[in-house]
C-alpha cells in the first residue's frame, strides 16, 4: 500500500506546477529569445534572481500572511522565506543593494518563474514564466515612455502586433479618496466597485458616504471610456491638484505614444484600480486577442526601492510567456522554431571510433550531428 | 462578432425578454432546441448557450465578450469580470433556510451542517460572524436535505418561498439580494470597447423599456 502511494506520487506533478518538453520547450524558448534579444537591443541587462527572499522582501506584492498568496517555508536558521510570488521587489532589492554604486539609471530585464498558490477559484496554474524589465533611477516621465514604447517593440519582435496597452494611474484613486474623506470600508467598497464597473455599488456607496456631487461625478468619470487625450483634462479641474497631475502625466504619455504612432495599440482606462500593492504612477496593461487575460502588465513604484535602503524611483513591465503564446497562437503566429537539420553520422563497419571522429570533424566546423 | 453567453435555465426566459426588447430576437421553445450556439439581432450577435454557472467561467476567459449571469453564480465563480449593469431581472434572495425554529446559533451540541449549492457563498457567510460549519455541496434538489437528514439547514435561492413551504422549510436569514447582472471580459473590453459599449447602451434602454411595461 505504502509503495503504491509512492509510486503513484513519483508519476504524478504535484498540482499548480508543470514541465515541458521538446516541442513545447522549443516554442517557449523561441518566444523568450525573441523578447529578450528586443529588451537587449534597448540596452537592457539580464539579471539573475533568486527563487526565495524573506517574506517581508514580498510584503508589498501579496500583502499580510492571511491571503495565502504566497508559499511560504521555514530557512534552516528558522526565518521564514517566500518561494517568489513577484520578481519585482527582488530586482528591486537588487538594484537598492548589490547593485548600489553603479550609474543611474539601470536598465535590467529578468526571464523566470514564479509561483503563486492556487486559490479557492482555479485548480489551474500556480508556476509561470515572466519575462520583465525594469528602469531604476532617471526622469520620470522618459523613463514611463520609454518601457511602454520598449514593451510593445518587444511584442511586435515577438510577432504580436495586434496587441492593445491600457494606460492608468495609481494615484489617482488614493487621492480622490483622501479629497473626499473616506473611511476604510467605504474605500474598499469604491475600490472594488469601480475595479468591476459596478454603478449602482459605485452610487450607494458614495451616498452613504455623503460625497459631494461634484466629486462623485468625477468618481463616475474613472469608469467611462476615454477616447481622446484631451477627455482627461476637463476631468481633472474638479478633482484636486494631486489627481490633475496624474491626469497632465497621462495625457503627456498618451500623447506622446500617439505621436510615435502607436495611437491605435494605446488607449487609457482610469477604472484599473488592482494590481500590486507598490505601485505609486503610471499603469500599463496589454491585452490580445485570442486571451481573457492581460497577457502583460506594469507600471511606476517610487517607493519601492526605499524599503530596501536606497530611495530611487522605478518603472518596469513584465510578460506573462503562456499568456502571450496563447495570443500568438489564436492569432495564428507560429514563433520559429525550426533549427538547422542534423547530419546523421553512421559508423562504418562496427568502429565506434570511426563514427565519432567523423561526428568530431563535424563538430569542430560548427555543423550539427547526430549519432546513428 | 461579438459572442455572448447566456444561461440556461430559470433566467433564460426573462433574458430573453430583455434581450428581445433590445432588438435582438431569439426563438421561443429555445429549451426545447438542441443548438447551443445561434445569431440573432443586428448587427449579428452570437448567443452561446451554457449552464448557468458556466457563464462567468466563459466570460472570464474572454470565449464569450459578455454575459448574463445570476449574482449568485457570479459571486460564487469568483470570475474576474466586469459588471456594469444590474438587468433587474429574475429578482430573488440566498437565504438560509431550515425547518421552523431550529436554530443557527453555536450551542454547544456540534457543527452546523448546512447544504447548498453554493459552497463558497455559504463558508463565507458564516465565517464573517467566527461560526464554523460544515459546508456539504450539492447539485440540486437541495430542499431535501434537512427533511433526509443529511443537513441541519439550506443555503439556496428564493422567489416565492413556496418550494421551501412545500418540502417543510422556513426561511431562517437572509443573505443578500440576487438578479441578473450583464457581464464583460476585461481583454475584450479593451479590444472591442466600443462595440461592447454599444451593446450595453442598448441592453440599458431595453431596461427602461421593461421597465415601462411592468
């Protein structure tokens, strides 16, 4: 019985993690290459990160213990580690710490896995591939445009061209909130609203709160459509100087995108109000055809970086690689794979040596063989 | 195109009202039919037509654009959807419901067993005010539960009350309201926004028709 359990369990993947082969590999690997080579063109450096940190390196991406987003473990000196949920923080604390010293800004990108525990809804996934790179130190709104024009390079090196990249704003939501004086269950009831387009949650909650009509309104606006830059400046004049700024920043970014003709792949949506605890400005989401889910996703954290001793501001943007050859694949891109055939080197006679000094001769000059 | 998912089952009929009051026409006796999948309207709409607790499920991952779907479902699935309209339609409540004068308190005589259909629904509730129970899932015909012994109470949808009457049952608590909600995937929001737009622009002035007519 016990042996049959334990065979059982050397046959099977334990749930939420995967492996791949051949194929699959070949495919994913592709797409990598292809993204990478792009960020490296931009002058982006790899970095390697490790695949635990404490807990509290985390703390900022899963919030408290109690949500369970994160895998956690017990280190051999007894400090509790994460199994990483989030590469950002670690390049982050990177960046703040080994890296302290070298020019700013730093350009750096990252290719591997995190883990996520599944949660009550999927029996899904748990492990994926991310693909990001970050910009630490340097003029803010540069430094914006230059990951969101750099990401959607990197997807069209990729071969996705059909990609859409929302625009939000982390500030904007916290200010409001502060002008209109909420407390924080309200806060969270209009968070959560406006994140689904709720109205009618969006409505009782701010007539319970007694908010102002003309702050309201400018509640309201954060779910309508916004089709040109120009809508974002008559939103701004009643809404307080900290949210006017963030509007003037987005509007500059949107423009600017249009300007180097992105107009049609970049639209702004003041409604994106989740995401990870860390952000601070700009947002960017990209979405594709073909999947339900933002197949990338990034955005401004100043704050960041402080936490792990050094204050400098940050933008960064990662891809999620299953997403994203998900996309490719429903939009009929197939990434190139094919590599370059194998010459087949047969032994003469039964000399294994003779077959190896052949396949050596071959090697040596660069062509591909394989042993028959 | 867009695609739109709708339920089967005791909200097909009133959305199908709706829907028809909107423009977009889609055939009587749809139950009786064995198409899952039909156009109608215009500009040409495709309606896919899945069980009830599957169209959060459809949206989410962005195979329909959008969706009718109950608010139970909705909240149960946990779906990361968008839900911008409350279509008003097939208005009930998710009660806790058992036979007259039991008691839902902690008394010391064991855990409280309750059946339902909506497992996660049911562990929140009770775990928002620190009283453990056991949740036993069921697929229907939850109303037999208390009267065969296998629960203490029901957690289930109500209209009129009479199912309940009929099998011995009370309502204990209410949990909340329930009706029909409309839908969206975020990608899709984001790559056919307007189209979408249009869609719930009509399905709201299709609202105010019905309404009218009530």
């Amino acid at each position: 019985m016990v042996r049959n359990t334990r065979s059982r369990l050397l046959q099977r993947v334990p749930s939420g993690v995967q492996h791949y082969g051949l194929a699959e590999v070949r495919r994913r690997r592709a797409v990598e290459a292809a993204l990478t080579a792009s960020l490296r063109g931009w002058s982006y450096e790899e970095v390697i990160l490790p695949i635990l940190d404490y807990e509290e390196v985390f703390r900022r991406s899963v919030g408290d213990r109690s949500n369970g987003r994160m895998y956690r473990l017990i280190d051999p000196e007894g400090h509790v580690v994460g199994v990483r949920p989030d590469l950002t923080p670690l390049v982050a604390k990177l960046v703040a710490t080994g890296l302290r010293g070298e020019r700013l800004p730093i350009r750096v990108f990252y290719s591997g896995e995190v883990v996520r525990p599944q949660g009550p809804k999927t029996l899904g996934q748990g492990e994926f591939h991310q693909i990001g790179f970050e910009q630490v130190g340097g003029d803010s709104s540069p430094a914006d445009l230059e990951i969101a024009v750099v990401a959607l390079e990197a997807l069209r090196a990729a071969g996705l061209i059909s990609a859409r990249m929302m625009l939000g704003h982390s500030g904007i939501l916290p200010a409001l909130v502060r002008k209109a004086g909420l407390r924080p269950e309200t806060t969270s009831e209009v968070e959560r609203s406006i994140d689904r387009h709720r109205h009618q949650g969006l409505e009782a909650a701010l007539s319970r709160a007694c908010v102002a009509t003309p702050l309201k309104r400018v509640f309201r606006a954060l779910m309508r459509r916004t089709r040109r830059p120009q809508d974002l400046a008559a939103l701004g004049k009643q809404a307080g100087s900290t949210v006017e700024r963030c509007l003037l920043e987005l509007r500059r970014l949107w423009e600017d995108l249009q300007d180097l003709g992105y107009g049609d792949q970049v639209g702004v949506d003041l409604a994106e109000v989740g995401g990870f605890g860390y952000y601070t400005g700009v947002r960017f989401r990209v979405y594709a055809n073909g999947v339900g889910f933002a197949v990338g996703g990034g955005g401004r954290y100043d704050k960041l970086l402080e936490h792990f001793g050094s204050a400098q501001p940050a933008v960064g943007f990662s891809f999620g690689l299953d997403r994203l050859l998900r996309a490719l694949e429903a939009t009929g891109v197939t990434p190139a794979t094919a590599s370059v055939p194998a010459r087949a080197v047969r032994s003469p006679g039964h000399s294994r040596v003779g077959a190896l000094e052949q396949a050596l001769d071959l090697r040596r000059r660069g062509k591909r063989v394989r042993l028959c | 195109m867009l695609s739109v998912a709708l339920p089967t089952g005791r909200l097909l009929k009133p959305a199908r009202a709706l829907l028809s009051l909107g423009g977009w026409k889609l055939p009587v006796r749809l139950e009786e039919r064995r198409r899952l999948i039909l156009e109608a309207g215009k500009p040409p709409t495709r309606f896919i037509f899945v069980k009830p607790s599957d169209v959060p499920v459809y949206v989410e991952y962005g195979i329909a654009d959008a969706g009718i779907a109950g608010a139970d479902v909705l909240w149960e699935s946990m779906a990361d959807v968008l839900e911008p309209l409350d279509l008003e339609i097939g208005r009930c409540r998710l009660v806790v419901a058992g036979r007259n004068g039991q008691s839902l308190a902690i008394d010391g005589t064991g855990t409280l067993r309750v059946a339902t259909k909506y497992p996660r629904l049911t562990r929140e509730h009770f775990h928002a005010r620190g009283q453990h129970v056991e949740v036993i899932p069921l697929g229907g015909s939850v109303e037999l539960a208390p009267q065969l012994g296998l629960a203490d109470v029901i957690v289930d949808l109500v209209e009129s009350g009479r199912t309940l009457a009929e099998n011995g049952l009370v309502v204990l608590e209410e949990i909340g309201a329930i009706s029909a909600r409309w839908i969206l995937n975020r990608s899709r929001m984001a790559m056919c926004g307007d189209e979408i737009e249009r869609m719930t622009d009509r399905l709201s002035r299709a609202m105010l028709a019905m309404r009218r007519k009530k």
